[in-house]
C-alpha cells in the first residue's frame, strides 16, 4: 500500500491532513522467530532495543561482519544466534519478522521482494517507504510500557520525547499497577461494573475541576489587583516620604542603645538555637548573663520571660509545623505550668527587691544546680519507657522555679519526661510549645506587677530570638546530644560559680 496515500485523511471542509494511522502492537517476541540482517552500528542498535525490551526474544544476526559488541551482547542472551556470513534465501525460513540493518541498500530493496512473497514483515533501517512496521522508542516503568512513533519520519524526536516521558513517570507507578491487577482478580467479574463506577466519579472530578479552575483565575485576577494596589502604595511610599529623613533619624535612635545592644543579640540568637534545639537552656543562659550586670532579680525574669515569649512562640510553632508536638502531653503540662508560672513571678516580685542580698545568691546556686543536672543528662543513656503520670506536678514545679529563678522550665521538665523514657522528640516539641504559654503567663504577671523595665535588653534577646527559631526547629534531633549538653552544662555552672563567688565574697 502506497504510504503516502494511506497517511492521509480527507478532512470535513475538503482539505487535506497528515495522520500517523499506524495502530501499536506490542508482540510477544519470545515466541516469534526474528532475522536481523546486518551486525554494525544500526544492527547493535537495533538488537539492543529488541532484547532490553524482550530478553527472551528469539533472534538469528546474518552478516558477514560482526561488531565485538554485538558478539557481546549475543553471548548474553542464549536464545540469540550469530551466522558470520552473506545473507542467504535460506535464512527467511519459518521466519515472522525481519529487521535489515546492512549498509547495503540493494541488499534490503531484495530480501523486502522476497519476504512480500512469503508474507513476512520487514522492517528497514531508515527507509520508511520499505517497512511494514516501525521499531518505536520504549519507555518502560516496571510493568507500564509505552511504545512511541513519529511514523518513521523523525526517529531523534521519538527519542527525546522518550527521555522527557521517563524523567517525568514516577518510579513507584508500578506499585500503582500491581495493586490494580490484585484488585481486578479480586473482584473476579465485577471489575468492569467497579471501572464504570469509577468513571462516573472521575465524571464529577473533572467537573469540579473546571469549576476550580474558575476559581482559580478569579485568584489570579485578585491576586493582580492587590499587586497593583501594592505598587501603587509603594510609589507613595517612596515618592512623598521623607526616606531620607528616616534612615537618618534611624541611624541617630540606633546610637543612643547600649553598645552591648548587638552582643544581647547575638545571646539571644545562640540561646534559642540551645533551647530550640534541646528545650533548655534560653532562661539559664540569659539569666546568669543579666546577674552579672547586676539586674534587679525580678527584672532578669520579667524581661528574659517577655523576650523569650517571642522566640518560644516561633519555636513552637516550628516544632508544631514540622510534627515533633505530641498533643496529650502538651495539654497535660500547659494549665499546671502557667499556674505555676504565675505564682512564681509573684514571689519574686513581692520578696525580689526588699530580700535581693540573699535572692541573688538563691539564683545563682539555683542555676548551679540546673547546670550540673544538664551536665549529668549527657552522660545518662535513654531509659526504657516507663509509667509516667505526674506531669501537672512537674509542669507546676517547673512553672515556678522557672519564673521565680529566671529560668529552668527546660532542664527540669524536658530532663525528667526524656529520662522517663519518652521520646526526645515529641518532648522536645511539646515542651517548647506549652513554654510559650508558661512565658506568657510570667511576663504578663511582671507586666502588671512591674511593668516593662530594660527594654533594650528584651529587644535584643528578641531580635536573636526570632532569627534562630526556624532553624533550631529544624535542627531538632540532628545535633549531637552529648556535646550540646556538656558545653552547655560547663558555660551555666562556670558563670553560676563566678557569680556566686562574686555575691558571697
């Protein structure tokens, strides 16, 4: 059959158009008798794509010259056979498919005449008009194969669409089959009823779809809008205030802070990278830091505890972002320690100012105590979980200690849950988030007793607070345990001793 007129289709308005009308077969090669003629270049390939496909496949190479290659790949596959010599009339018997892979053109224009006679499909390496068939690109997935045909007109772009659909398959779609196919013989003959179903639904899928696409484009339109809006503003912004005038008034604000401003950051950021990472550490670490300047006690926990409500609310956050929170224990712990939190910063108010010559000193042997406790825990081996029940006493008795002491919500709730034998990560995480609720509870309390005193301070410890939440979230069990917690058992009791030292001395 002429080609060119079997590949076009009249058209409804009388024009003509150019259809690929072959129709794909996948054959089962190895029960089909194959003769390849030819063992170079175009043969190697040829014989390739045949037994990566179908390794079983039955196929006998005639050529005179034979490629070290092809004698390779012939050897690993028993079913194939190599005849080093002329193509005879002979090697047509009991064949069902030839494939002409020769570098001789009269060779191929001959066996295709001879082949036409016996009834035998021909395929011929770049000459479409000779062949019967065509050798599509294959892309396979485990079980799915797809067969790709340019109608032999551009072999180079059937390849490429082939490297892009096998980049873009998912390797797990042959799970999706297997299971299909065990769905099927389950159902036995109900399958086509289950396949109607189905459609029906995907019907209404698809409906909704469309209308989600509305939707959608109704977004994109919002979407502009406020983009535009925005810009206009932007141009306001920048075209009738007096940026100038701010950066400058900026800069001057910038100098009247402290000069320890940018070290009160940077403590804040390192604090919560400890406390996001491990649950303890920020209130510990700040609080020494705050009594060696000298700060009324009742000031060090009001504005550790309004800075650290900031940072621990993004810490718990992240941690509740990335599943590390276990909602039981959270709620176990949250009313015990606010309660507890709140009669903390009661006490210390009350007595924090009038008793300070032996406050300070309580404090200070208080973070001595939690500094050693954090050093011993790294030293502790995870025990086997145990029955655990008194988490509102210990969310109670942390609250206080942590409020009235400036800090060690972390060392005593999260040390004892993770020797109790529970898992590091959920008490991390909902420690962390029920300590946002706990700081909130304190510097709401020295807020009203109080107010806000060292603003400066509380900014800073903010400012670093903020910025190392994410990342100690995401830090969360990737750190080593060990290390952390002796570097950080070390700083607190070296600075609880110099301060103790300092007070009594």
């Amino acid at each position: 059959m002429d080609s060119n007129t079997d590949n076009t289709i009249a058209s409804a308005n009388g024009s003509v158009e150019m259809k690929n009308r072959l129709y794909p077969v996948f054959l089962k090669l190895d029960q089909l008798n194959i003769l390849l003629v030819g063992a170079g270049n175009v043969g190697l390939e040829k014989l390739h794509s045949l037994l990566s496909n179908s390794p079983e496949a039955k196929i006998i190479v005639v050529a005179p010259e034979i490629r070290d290659e092809v004698r390779r790949l012939v050897f690993k596959h028993p079913s194939c056979q190599l005849v080093q010599r002329r193509f005879q009339a002979s090697d047509l018997e009991d064949k069902q498919l030839i494939i002409l892979a020769s570098d001789d053109k009269g060779l191929h224009e001959n066996i295709k005449a001879q082949a036409k006679e016996l009834g035998i499909l021909v395929n011929v390496a770049d000459t479409p008009d000779l062949c019967d068939f065509y050798l599509g690109s294959i892309v396979q997935k485990g079980n799915l194969k797809i067969a790709i045909s340019t109608n032999g007109k551009s072999p180079t772009v059937a390849k490429r669409i082939r490297e892009v659909l096998h980049e873009a398959l998912p390797g797990e779609l042959d799970d999706v089959i297997e299971n299909l196919h065990k769905v099927r013989n389950k159902l036995n003959g109900n399958f086509d009823s289950k396949v109607k179903r189905l459609n029906d639904i995907t019907k209404v899928l698809v409906e909704k779809d469309n209308v989600s696409g509305e939707q959608r484009w109704r977004k994109i339109a919002s979407y502009s809008l406020i983009g535009f809006g925005l810009m206009l503003i932007g141009h306001f912004i920048f075209s009738y205030l007096p940026l100038n005038q701010m950066a400058s008034d900026a800069k001057t604000w910038y100098s009247t802070l402290d000069s320890n401003f940018h070290w009160f950051v940077l403590a804040g950021f390192l604090a919560q990278m400890v406390d996001g990472a491990t649950s303890m550490g920020y209130g510990v670490t700040s609080a020494i830091v705050l009594m060696s300047a000298n700060v009324s006690p009742a000031a060090i926990s009001g504005s550790i505890h309004t800075a650290e409500m900031f940072a621990s609310g993004a810490s718990g956050y992240s941690h509740y972002k990335f599943g590390n929170v276990n909602k039981k224990m959270f709620k176990a712990l949250l009313i015990p320690g606010v309660i507890g939190a709140v009669l903390g910063a009661i006490l210390l108010v009350k007595f924090g100012e009038t008793h300070i010559r032996y406050i300070r000193p309580i404090m200070a042997a208080y973070t001595l105590i939690l500094g050693i406790k954090i050093f011993i825990s790294a030293f502790r081996s995870m025990t086997a979980k145990k029955k655990f029940k008194r988490y509102g006493l210990l969310a109670g008795f942390g609250g206080f200690l942590d409020s009235f002491g400036g800090g060690g919500w972390g060392p005593i709730v999260t040390s004892t849950l993770i020797t109790k034998g529970r898992t590091p990560k959920y008490v991390v995480g909902s420690v962390s988030l029920t300590e946002f609720f706990v700081t909130l509870a304190s510097a709401f309390t020295f807020f009203t007793l109080i107010g806000v005193q060292h603003w400066q301070v509380i900014l800073a410890l903010v400012i670093g607070g903020l910025v190392a939440a994410p990342m100690a979230a995401k830090l969360n069990g990737k750190l080593p345990r060990k290390a952390s917690f002796i570097l950080l058992g070390v700083i607190v009791v070296a600075w609880s001793i110099r301060i103790l030292v300092k007070t009594l001395g």
